[in-house]
C-alpha cells in the first residue's frame, strides 16, 4: 500500500472518530492501568463488568494491597488468567506504592518493570495517559493492518515497527483507537462487514 493511500484512510478514520477514546471504564491513571493488565486475553465489556465492582472496594495501590491477592481473586475471577493477573496487580500496586509515590509512571522502562505490564500495555498507558506517539498492536489492530495491507507484519512486533513508520506524525495518537474500533465492529476475525466498511474502496485485501 502506498502512503497516498494510508493517508486517504487515516483522515476517513479522523472524521468518523475525531476523538476516538478506548471502550475500558477508569476514572484514574491506575484504575486504566489495572484495566489494561486484566484485558490481556479478555475484552473491555468483561473487564469493565469486572472493574466496576472491584473500583468501588479498592481503586488504588494502598486499597489493593489492603485487599490482598486472596480478596482480590475474588473480584475477578471471571476473568481470564486471573491468578497470575491477582499476583502481577498485587506486586505492581507494591511497587507504584513504594519506587514510585502512589504515581503509574510516565516513560517505558519504568512501566515495562512492573509485572503484567508488557510492551502493549506500555503502549496504551503512554498513549492514553501521557499522550505518547505510540501504538499499541493487539489482534485487532494485527489483523486489521495485516488484512487491509496498510502494514504487514509475522508478528506484533513487526507490525508495530511497521506502522510507527508508515503512519503520519499528525495520526499516530489515534490510529490504535481507529484500528481497534474497527477491528471489533466491522473488520472482525470471522463475520467481516465489507458492506458497511468505511475504507471499502481502498482497501487491499484479497478476499473483500
């Protein structure tokens, strides 16, 4: 795909979602965080589900450790890999309280340091929280890139690396939003929507 046509649909993107924000339900730098680390192989509406009962017992680092892993398993058992997500929180609630003032940090090492939080999760505090130029690659946005042809990739890695250098500096907070919203809605795994797809026309998979 040539950058011509990238940037054809990244501003049909813009003016379909001018302020495009993320599905999770937080009112705190840390709530975001722990909702992100609880996503990781389950989607927002669970973790939301989840959240909106454990936030209103313990929405910081002091009340999760009050709460403990054992309390906090209780919470969200519903969700995926919940026991070893219980002991990441527990150990990252532990060290944002002691190394880091109570405050999720702001720059990669430092939260790639902290248990259960990996490069995508690191991506997404950065973006959302501190307005970073970084972009996220979960399966949506893997799928949606690799399948429409706007950046290729074997792997996250590869698309991400790919996109960070195909996407315009005046996209780049956005298009992990786009990608998403779009990878859930219309350009799904199984059941995909060409019919209603904004980016039909320039769009270069195959199979469409």
């Amino acid at each position: 795909m040539n950058k011509e046509k990238r940037y054809k649909i990244l501003s049909l993107f813009q003016m379909k979602y001018p302020n495009p924000a993320t599905e999770l339900i937080f009112s705190s730098s840390f709530e975001l965080l722990l909702s992100v680390i609880l996503s990781a192989q389950s989607t927002d509406a669970i973790v939301n589900k989840v959240t909106k009962k454990l936030f209103r017992i313990a929405n910081t680092p002091e009340k999760i450790l009050l709460l403990g892993e054992k309390g906090l398993k209780y919470y969200i058992k519903s969700i995926g890999l919940y026991n070893i997500k219980s002991s990441n929180i527990i150990h990252t609630s532990f060290l944002i309280l002691t190394k880091y003032n109570g405050y999720v940090p702001n720059n990669r090492i430092e939260l790639e340091s902290l248990p259960g939080v990996g490069r995508k999760t690191a991506n997404i505090i950065l973006n959302i929280l501190f307005n970073k130029k970084t972009i996220a690659v979960d399966t949506h946005v893997f799928r949606v890139s690799n399948r429409t042809n706007f950046a290729t990739g074997k792997n996250v890695q590869e698309v991400e690396k790919k996109l960070i250098k195909v996407v315009p500096s005046i996209f780049k907070l956005s298009v992990h939003s786009w990608f998403i919203l779009h990878g859930k809605y219309i350009c799904t795994a199984r059941k995909i929507q060409c019919n209603i797809c904004l980016i039909f026309e320039l769009c270069e998979f195959k199979k469409k």
